[in-house]
C-alpha cells in the first residue's frame, strides 16, 4: 500500500518551512551580503552528499513572553554529521536568520546531543558560530543550555579534536564554548568575539575602546592570542578547518593521517648549510629553515600572528604528520617570554593527547629579561614548557641548531625533559649561558690585568665556547645523540620519526598533573 499523498504533501512543507529558517527575505539579504546561511556552511564543508542533518524539525517550546505565537525552525541551529576528506566529522551551525541565533534549551539540547555522539563515535567536532548570546525569554534554560555545552566541551577535550569557527557575533558567555575548544578560526569580517563589549565597558569603567580593539579577529589573533587563524571569509574559513582536520587524528585512540612514503629519501640538502648566518651573532629565519625540513614546504602555522619568536604548527615529514615547535630569532632575539611559553606549552599538550609526534628547533638565548616579564610571572608561564614537554609521552626529537643557553636550553626539550633523540649542528652552542658572557664572569680578573682587556676577552670566550658550550661536549657526556651537518636535517629527522613511531611509555597512575597555569 502506497503512503498516502497528504502525508508527502505535509512531510515537503515541513522540509520548505526548515530549510527557509528565518525566511527567503532574510536569506536573501545575508547572501546579498556574501554570506552563506547556516546550511549552506555545512553543505560547503562536508563531501557532497554526505551531510545527514539532525533535528530539522525541532522548534523552541518557551510559551513565555509571547514567543508561543512565533516558531523558531530548527531552534536557531543546524546540527549532523557527515565527510570531510572521506572522514567523519560532527558539526554544528548557529543561524543567524533564527532568532539571531541566540541559544535557548532546544537548541543547546541539539548541539549537546551531537557532542554525546561525537564522543561515543570518535569523530572530531566542528562548530560554527554566529549567535546573538542567551535567549532572554527562556531565562534560566538558556544558562543551563550554556553550561551543558561547556561541560561536553570539557568532556571532549583530550578526546576527540574541537574546532570553532567565529563567523558572526559570539558575545558574553557564549564565548565560552569556542575557548574550550582546541582551535579558533576567526572571519576577519563580520566576525566579533567579547565578554565586554565597548558600550559595556565604557559603562563599567569609563574607558573608551572601539570593536576592533576588543573584538575583531586581529586583536584576537594578535594580542590576546585567543584566535589561531584568521579567514578572509566564510568559504576560507572552512577551507582552514579542512587543511586542518587533514594533519589530525579522529579521536585520541587513532594515530594521526600519516601517508607514509614507500621508501624514504635520505638524500642530502646543500641548501639548509647556506641558511645558516656567517656571522653567529646574525638571526636565523626559522621559517626558512622549516620550508626546507617539511614536505613540500607544506606547513600549518598554528597562532601565525601571536607570540612570534615562537613558532607552532603541523606538517609531514616524509608523509609522517609532526607539530613542529621553533624559536624565531627574528623576533626577540627567539627569547621565550610569557606569551611565548603559552602558546608552546598548548601546542605541546594538543600534539600529546592526539598522539603526534613533536620535532622541536632549538636556537634561543634564554628567557626574556626584564622587570615586566618577572612581574607577569615569567617563572609560572616557563613552567608551562617544561611541564608540557616533561608529560608528553609522543616522539620526541630536537634539533639544536645554534644557541641552547641556561633553563631556555631545558624549556626546548632537552634530552633531560624527555627527548627521544637529540641531534646538534657543529655551530650549536649548549651552555649555562652565553661564551661571551661566561667569560666576563669566569675570567674577570684576568681581563682586568691584560694589556689588551678586550682582545682578552674574545679570547678567553672562544676557549670557553671551545671546551665548554661545544656540541663535541655534550655529545661526549652522552646529551645529544649526534652532532650533524644542517644538510642531514630532514633525513635525520625522518628516519628518528620512522624509529619512533612505535614508542609506547607508561607514566605513574594518577587523576592528572597539576600545570602551572
């Protein structure tokens, strides 16, 4: 027996109603506007075909404040699952046009029910923001919606990877859930992320401040370093989240999307020797160093525009998918300062819970000096280095390019803090401090009485540099692995990556470690 047409009819209507959302004429104008609806995103992310929405017919149930005359399809969010890449992954997709997205008890019991099964099922969680806040006229219920979203972005953390995407408002408490999740890709337009935002704080404290000061995807990426990318659009800002899932693993239980070349290339790379500076006192430029290691030059930086004489992201390394943690001593001397230590210390615990291994470049002449860094608690931050890369139980492999000075030396994953291999290049320097320096503290008196003070002192810091703060040194008190030529780089790096890829290490039993946070 045929299913009766009057139920097709009324199942096509209902389909018409949710896929309109807020209705054809504010569709209309968010696409006059460039911008895509909260389907639409989802459609644009996933393979074709692929996306199975979840609670298309959901509708608020408030009969408070008169909202029992209005309905609110889908609640304010699209929520399913589907491919991306040829992988599964859960998303969700706040519509603006719903009531302005604004978050009440259904649609925060969608998202949370997306979360529960993303958890039971290994995937990876993707969330796209674009909400008013906390629907007022369900009081309470909002805010417990908020919290249960909170709590599942906690239990999923270390789990299986979240990712936010800020492509409209995300005010007040709603800004909560994207900084629990592990990375934030923010549209440069149309985007704004605050708890405060200027009229409130002009209100509160007097100070005037403009959105771009306090809630544009710059300031975010640049000063407060809770941004980690920044998309010029909607359709960039899912082809980040793309590139992005395409360096992780689905959950914490899988390895990361290794693709394993056939055999490997060892061949030598003249190229990295001539990157090295003539002068040791001139910078080297990290980034071109890391060019030179990855596959392709294909790298992911993660935090581009914050903390920049650290730098972080993945890439391969003969297919093999690495985080890659480097000073910039183009920035700061490559020091390592509150901010710095931050964004490395993160970076570490993420590479860690979701088993990729970490290759770490070492050039850094300690930690920034100064009274504001103390202040901060640049003690409590580096800690966060030391923590991080002491608990990390992944591959572990450093290079030590050039200088590798004081704690600093430590704080970059020295074989004492867990590394698997440590290799050094014949210009690295390992010591307490610089040759320099050393030489003005060790041998004062003797430049003091020389005819020639400052030539002394040259000369008695090249000999401290020769016995002291050499690779050969280290290499004989069995601290490094090897000292090799820069041109060895990549195929050294490769070959400890296959070596290590088995490692298993079992720590002490218990809840977790306390990080100086």
């Amino acid at each position: 027996m045929a299913i009766a047409p009057t139920l097709l009819a009324q199942l096509s209507e209902k389909r018409r109603v949710a896929l309109a959302a807020g209705g054809e004429d504010k569709l209309a104008a968010r696409r006059a506007k460039g911008l895509m609806s909260a389907r639409e995103r989802l459609l644009a992310l996933f393979d074709p075909h692929t996306f199975m929405e979840w609670g298309m017919h959901t509708d608020h149930d408030c009969h408070d404040f008169g909202l029992e005359d209005k309905s609110f399809p889908g609640d304010g969010v699209v929520t399913g699952v589907g491919y991306v890449n040829g992988r599964p992954v859960a998303a969700f997709s706040q519509d603006f046009t719903v009531g302005g997205g604004a978050l009440g008890r259904i649609h925060a019991k969608k998202i949370c029910d997306l979360m529960d099964y993303a958890q039971q099922s290994g995937m990876p969680v993707l969330g796209i923001n674009d909400s008013g806040g906390a629907r007022i006229q369900e009081g309470d219920d909002s805010l417990s919606g908020y919290g249960q979203v909170f709590f599942r972005n906690v239990l999923l953390s270390g789990v299986v990877p979240q990712v936010s995407i800020i492509a409209g408002p995300c005010a007040g408490g709603a800004a909560y859930s994207p900084a629990l999740t592990d990375f934030l890709i923010m549209t440069r337009k149309n985007a704004q992320m605050f708890i405060c935002g200027p009229e409130v704080i002009k209100a509160a404290t007097g100070e005037v401040v403009t959105m771009d000061q306090v809630g544009s995807a710059m300031a975010h990426a640049s000063v407060s370093g809770n941004v980690h990318f920044i998309a010029e659009d909607e359709t960039h800002a899912l082809e980040l989240a793309k590139k992005l899932f395409s360096f992780l693993p689905s959950n914490n239980v899988m390895d990361p999307p290794h693709r394993p070349t056939p055999s490997l290339v060892l061949e030598s790379d003249p190229g990295m020797n001539e990157l090295v500076p003539a002068d040791a006192k001139a910078p080297l430029d990290v980034q071109k160093v890391i060019a030179r290691l990855v596959d392709d030059g294909d790298f992911l930086e993660v935090h581009k525009e914050w903390a920049k004489n650290i730098v972080v992201g993945f890439a391969r390394i003969e297919g093999i998918v690495v985080g890659i943690i480097a000073n910039q001593p183009m920035v700061k001397a490559g020091t390592l300062d509150i901010d710095s230590s931050d964004k490395g210390a993160r970076f570490i615990r993420f590479c860690n819970v979701f088993n990729i291994p970490v290759v770490t470049l070492v050039d850094i002449p300690g930690f920034m000096p100064g009274a504001a860094q103390e202040r901060g608690g640049i003690i409590r931050h580096g800690a966060k280095m030391l923590f991080a890369y002491a608990s990390a139980t992944v591959p572990k492999i450093t290079i030590i390019m050039r200088k590798a000075y004081g704690g600093a030396y430590l704080a970059m994953c020295s074989s004492d803090m867990g590394a698997d291999l440590v290799y050094a290049w014949p210009c690295a320097e390992i010591a307490v401090m610089g040759a320099d320096g050393a030489a003005k503290i060790l041998f004062k008196r003797e430049i003091a009485a020389a005819t020639d003070p400052k030539a002394k002192e040259k000369e008695l810091a090249a000999d401290y540099r020769e016995k002291f703060a050499s690779p050969y040194t280290a290499a004989r008190k069995g601290m490094i692995t090897d000292v090799i030529e820069p041109a060895q780089t990549r195929s050294i790096v490769a070959l400890a990556l296959r070596n290590t890829l088995s490692k298993r290490e079992t720590r002490p039993p218990k809840k977790h470690g306390n990080i100086p946070l």
